[in-house]
C-alpha cells in the first residue's frame, strides 16, 4: 500500500536533524515529534478478529480467558485496550499471540489519518442547462420562486454562462438567503454542486501596489550587504531602532524569489507575526506563508505540504523557531531578525536547541545565505563579526532623518535624600507625565514586577514566606489578597501573623505593577 506520493521529509532535512540530535544531545525521535505536524505521523491501531475455529477443535478446549475474548468478538473487532478491560489485566499480549498461533483470531493493524482537508462547497448551473442551451427556459421555470431566481441571478452575476463554480457560503451572505433555498434548487436539478479542497485561510491582508522608496542610507546598507553576501556566508546587518531594516531585509527577499528560491524570516516571538506578517504581504502578496506552534495542526499541515511542494503560495516563510524543521526544497535566504533575542533559545523539553545558530547550519546545507539583523547584537555575533568570521553592515541613521528619542536618568537615591519623591515617582518623571498628558499623548510606564510588591516580611524577625517548592520569595497580590509564586503557581492567603514568630508586624517591600498603577490613579485621575 502506497501511503505517500512523495516523502515527507527531504535529504537536507534528515541532515539537519541528525545534526541538532548529534550537536544538542537530542534523541532523533524528539527531534521528530518536535518537527513534524502530528497528522503527518503515522500511527496505527491493533484490532483483533474472530476466525472460525480449525476443524476438530471445540470452544470447550478454550481456556476462560480465551474464551472470554473468543465470545466478545462475535460483534466487532476488539483493540488492544478493549481486550484489557474485558479480562480486567494489563498484559494481554501473550494471550492474544497464543490465540493467533492457534490460529483462533486474526490480527490487524488499522492505519489513522489525522489530516483533515478543508472542504468547501460550491454551485454552478447544471451542466443540462449549459450544453443544452436551455438557460432561456430556467427563469420561466422559477417565476413564481422569488427567492429561488434571487440567488439564481446571483449565480450568473459575473458568470453569464453559469458554468463557473461559485462559493455556495458567499452567494447565501450576498443574497440573504438561506442554505434551505439553495438545497430546493439543487434538488430540482437547476444548480450542481462540488466540495472543492482549499487551504486555511491564516491571516488576510491585501497586497499593496504602492512604490517602496529607500532612503540613501538604506540603499548603502543594501548594497553592502550584497557586496558582503557574495564573501561571506553569513552577515550582520547592526541597524539602529527605526533606521528601516525591514525595508532593507524586503528588497533581498525580493530578489531571492525572483531566482525561485524560498525565504525563511525567522521572529523571535509569535506576538510579533501578525505586523510582520501585514508588511510581508502588502509587498509580496499570497506568496507569504505562517507557521508556528499556535496554529492548529491541520493549517500547519497545509503550510508544509506547500513548502514541500515548493508551491508559490509559499516563497515567504514567517514563523518563530520552529519553523527551521519546514522542508524546504529551494531555500535561498534566511533573515533572522532580532537574532540577539533569548527566545530563540528552546529549554524545554528537547531538542534545546538555539534557532539563530541552527538557521546558519540549515542554510550551509541549502547553499543558503543568512542575514543576522539586530541594532544590539549578540556577544557572540558581535565577535563572529569583528574576527572576520560573518560580515558586518551597519545602519546608524533614522529613516527619514527622525532624531532618536531622548533618554533622561534620574538618581534616585539622591531625589529620596532631598525628598523629592512622591511614592515611587521622582518629580522629573511626574512633570513629564503631566505635559504628556496636557499634549494629549499617551504614557508607557515599565515595571518588571508582577504584583503589588515582590516581598512580604515580618519587621520583628525579618521572616519573608517563600514557595514550598521552588525556594523563592512569594509576590504579593493586592487584588486577591494573596501570596503567588511566579514560577509554579503556589499561592497562599496573604497572613495575619508572621509564620515564624506569630508577630503581626508585617510590610511590603519592593514595587510591583499594581502599585504603580494604584499611584498613578491617586496622582493622574481620570488620566
């Protein structure tokens, strides 16, 4: 039985994962459930049949237990786990291989295919009417079923032949219609339908036919970075916030799939795909592709099918780590944007392997070129480049020549001395809050603490209660009145009395977000 028409995995592909197995001390089989979508792994199921017992053999020869099985196969085939609970055991093997020796039962494997395509039905008018030149007659027919010739109309609309297929979902929202009226003229014999496969639709933006300008510095950068891809295998484009990389990054990819290669852009979070994936396709359209773990398993099927086939639908690929195990049959270009990024980094559980080093190895098998873009670069790339190792394009100019933002310090420790603080606000950061606030702007205050303070403690002994489990400080929630462990999700009352000396003197210590937000309305109502 011939289960595939084409592999599932390429050559480069089984490379790359012997690679990551050998490089990060992964067993091959994580690698693969890691890489594969889990409706293009196989599985089967083993089901048990009754044969009719060889001549001169008697059910009274059965021991109980085979006869137990033998009797409960008279209806259906029994899996594995359906025999187990029958005779109330666990191993049931031994049995059941005894029994096919005997030849008292079969045993089969049952294949499962997890992939479920997308089906999406659609009408046309019958193919009597349309080669037998009878569309005159079938108004005449529907003269007295307003509603019927209403979605009839609609068929022909844009089709005057009405033999187009046309989307039976849209022609029931464009005429207000229902799926009852559609059926009755199916049934009379007027309209046709099919279900047609289609892939999910991701995300759905439109392509933009507007000209993309590059700056001067962008079109040096660009330029540099050709030069240097045609020395170097690997290059790192250091552009500061805002100086347009992405335009630059565009313009390569531009020219790769004008070579019919494939592109892999690889982010290091999936919040930030959506934008990304926008600015993609307003450029290049339908030929930009998502793939990442928040996608079901049947849209992540399609999309490596796709690439796989080295279908169109998907030169552009965008996605967060995961998406090095695609199998990709032209690759040309990896951009690795953000590359300083920890998220690339997998921990848990295997492969833990680091997507940013890992692209550079894919791309050495595919004969691929890298760009490695950042405005504050790894320590390790930073290196690689300055030896020499990857080139090195900087861009240190703002598109459209916008001034960077400024940034203020404020001693602190000096501001509580004089008493210049009001809660955990210094009076530089009030008056800068006000004016943004009279300018009408908005106002981004970052703190990297949950809650209301990291730290509950006991004034009399010092005692701060921490997680039973992971040995660190419990974070205090005002809104709950609870104590939380970040890391395991312990949480506790918020206690009366200390827990080590029974004293009540207990205080917060440290700042967490919703202290800062409960100052923020007592200093800025309604702000």
């Amino acid at each position: 039985m011939v289960l595939d028409d084409t592999p599932t995995a390429t050559p480069e592909q089984l490379q790359f994962w012997n690679w990551l197995s050998k490089y990060y001390h992964s067993r091959m089989g994580d690698i693969l459930r890691a890489a594969v979508p889990t409706t293009l792994l196989l599985e089967s199921e083993t089901l048990v049949v009754k044969k009719q017992l060889p001549d001169g053999i008697e059910e009274s020869v059965l021991s109980d237990d085979e006869f137990l099985v033998y009797e409960a196969l008279d209806t259906k085939a029994l899996s594995i786990n359906d025999i187990s609970k029958i005779l109330n055991r666990k191993n049931v093997l031994g049995l059941l291989q005894g029994m096919f020796l005997k030849e008292y039962v079969d045993i089969h494997q049952k294949l499962a295919e997890k992939y479920i395509p997308k089906k999406v039905r659609y009408i046309r008018v019958a193919s009597k009417f349309i080669e037998n030149d009878e569309l005159r007659n079938l108004f005449e027919l529907l003269k007295h079923a307003p509603k019927q010739k209403e979605v009839m109309l609609s068929v022909f609309e844009g089709n005057p032949t009405g033999e187009s297929w046309k989307n039976a979902l849209h022609l029931i929202k464009q005429t207000g219609s229902n799926s009852t009226v559609l059926r009755a003229l199916i049934t009379k014999g007027y309209l046709e339908e099919t279900h047609l496969q289609e892939d999910r639709v991701l995300y759905t933006f439109d392509k933009s036919d507007k000209e993309y300008l590059l700056s001067p510095g962008q079109k040096i950068a660009l330029e540099s970075i050709k030069e240097e891809l045609v020395r170097k295998e690997v290059v790192l484009f250091q552009g500061i916030t805002g100086s347009g990389k992405t335009e630059v990054y565009m313009e390569l990819i531009a020219e790769v799939l004008a070579k019919g290669d494939q592109v892999l852009y690889l982010l290091p979070e999936i919040a930030l795909t959506p934008q990304m994936v926008q600015r993609l396709q307003e450029r290049f359209g339908k030929r930009v592709a998502v793939y990442h773990s928040k996608f079901s398993i049947h849209e992540r099927t399609e999309v490596w099918q796709n690439i796989l086939s080295n279908n169109e639908n998907a030169g552009v690929v965008v996605g967060a780590r995961s998406s090095l195990f695609l199998p990709f049959k032209k690759l040309g270009l990896i951009v690795v944007d953000e590359e300083h990024e920890v998220s690339y980094k997998q921990f848990d559980p295997s492969p833990r392997y680091h997507a940013r080093d890992s692209s550079i190895v894919l791309a050495s098998l595919h004969n691929a070129k890298v760009i490695l873009g950042s405005a504050t670069p790894s320590i390790e790339t930073s290196f690689n480049s300055t030896t020499g190792k990857y080139g090195w394009v900087k861009l240190n100019e703002r598109y459209g020549g916008v001034a960077l933002p400024e940034i203020a310090t404020v001693d602190l420790k000096e501001a509580y001395r004089k008493k210049q603080m009001k809660g955990v606000f210094s009076r530089t950061l009030l008056e800068e809050i006000s004016n943004a606030l009279k300018e009408d702007k908005q106002i981004i205050l970052f703190q990297n603490r949950r809650g209301y303070a990291p730290v509950h403690e006991c004034i009399d002994c010092g005692h701060m209660p921490q997680c039973n489990q992971c040995d660190v400080t419990l974070t205090y929630h005002q809104y709950s009145e609870k104590l939380k462990c970040h890391y395991c999700g312990y949480q506790v009352p918020k206690p009366t009395q200390c827990h080590a000396c029974g004293m009540t003197n207990l205080a917060t210590k440290g700042v967490g977000t919703q202290q800062i937000q409960e100052q923020v309305e007592q200093f800025f109502p309604g702000g």
